[in-house]
C-alpha cells in the first residue's frame, strides 16, 4: 500500500510540473502587471487609440460636435498616446529609459486630467454662472495668439457646459476625466517600477 501511496504522489507532482508552465504562461498573459514594459506601453497606446476612435465616431455618425475643450482632451489623448507608442516601439531595456518614457506620458496624462476636470467642473456650473458662449475654435485660432487661445479655450465657454450625450450617467467630459486618471495612475506605476523591455 505505501508504494502505492508513494507512486500517486509521484504521478500527481509530475502532473502539477507538466501544467506549470501553461499556469505561468496563462497568469502572465492575463495580467497586465506582469507584462512586459513593451506590451504595457503598446496596451496604453491601444486605449488612447480607441477613445481617440470613439470620439471621431461619435462626431462623425452620431453628430456631436466637440467643443473647444474636447478638442484639447483629444490632442492631451493623442500626446499621451504617441508617447506611450513611442516607448513601446523603442522599450529600453535599463530602469531610467523606463522611467523618462513613463514620466512623460504622466505629464501628457497629467494635462489631460487637467483640462478634462475643468471641463467637469463647468458642466457642473449653476446655470446663471455659465459663461456665455464663446467664437469656435479655428476662428480664434485666426485672430489670437496661440498663448490667448490656450487661455480662452481653458477659461471655458457655454457649449463646454452643455451635456449632449450620457453614458451610465457620465458625461463624455467625466468619462474623459475617468480615463486620464487610469492613463495617468498606469503611467506612475510604470514610473517608479522597473520592468522588463522584451
């Protein structure tokens, strides 16, 4: 009986040892933070890409014209993005390329997180405080120095307030605010943890 015992035991540790690897491979393939600097940062690029897509649909099919501070979440969406895609592509493989790459993108991040809170904050604006509406953004663009309109455009207008088009009851704005802050916590953690370039 004991060879018996000795012999089931056997056969079980050499079963566990043969669906290891498959369990490494599996844990490793669905979590994130296990992957490589170079999958993670090509995942972060693929988010930005797909709100980017989103948007473009949305105003193209659905009919929602962006204002002036939607406009400048999708160049904060598109900086990130490309820098994401950028350290993706290159994936250097000491700590300190790692870390340069991951700053940037928490910056890009960062200014996104910013302009999409004041966004928030004005679609939250009672009523009688609102700002009237202001001109379009192409024509400022025409008229104003690039310091003025950056400063107009973050002041905020009366169709940055307006809320079109709602999602679990998020605004697009809110949604937005959402996503930089998970693009911009993903960008500090792989700051300030070393990973692996291959």
């Amino acid at each position: 009986m004991p060879g018996f015992l000795f012999l089931g035991l056997a056969l079980y540790r050499s079963r566990d040892v043969a669906i290891m690897p498959r369990r490494f491979f599996l844990d490793r393939a669905v979590n994130p933070f296990r992957w490589t600097f170079r999958a993670q940062c090509l995942f972060a690029f693929a988010v930005c890409a797909a709100l980017l897509a989103f948007a473009v649909y949305m105003q193209l099919k659905v009919g929602l014209v962006p204002c002036p501070l939607c406009i400048f979440q999708r160049i904060a969406f598109t900086a990130t993005g490309v820098v994401f895609l950028v350290a993706g592509l290159h994936a250097p493989r000491g700590a300190i390329g790692q870390r340069i790459y991951s700053a940037l993108a928490l910056i890009a991040a960062g200014v996104g997180v910013g302009i999409a809170g004041r966004h928030v904050w004005l679609q939250h604006l009672p009523p009688d405080q609102v700002p009237s509406c202001g001109p379009g953004l192409d024509y400022m663009r025409e008229l104003m120095p690039l310091t003025s309109v950056i400063r107009k455009v973050l002041t905020g207008s009366g169709e940055c307030a307006r809320v079109d088009w709602t999602l679990f009851g998020l605004s697009m704005a809110e949604w937005g605010l959402v996503w930089f802050l998970l693009l911009a916590l993903w960008a500090a953690w792989l700051t300030f943890r070393r990973r692996r370039s291959m």
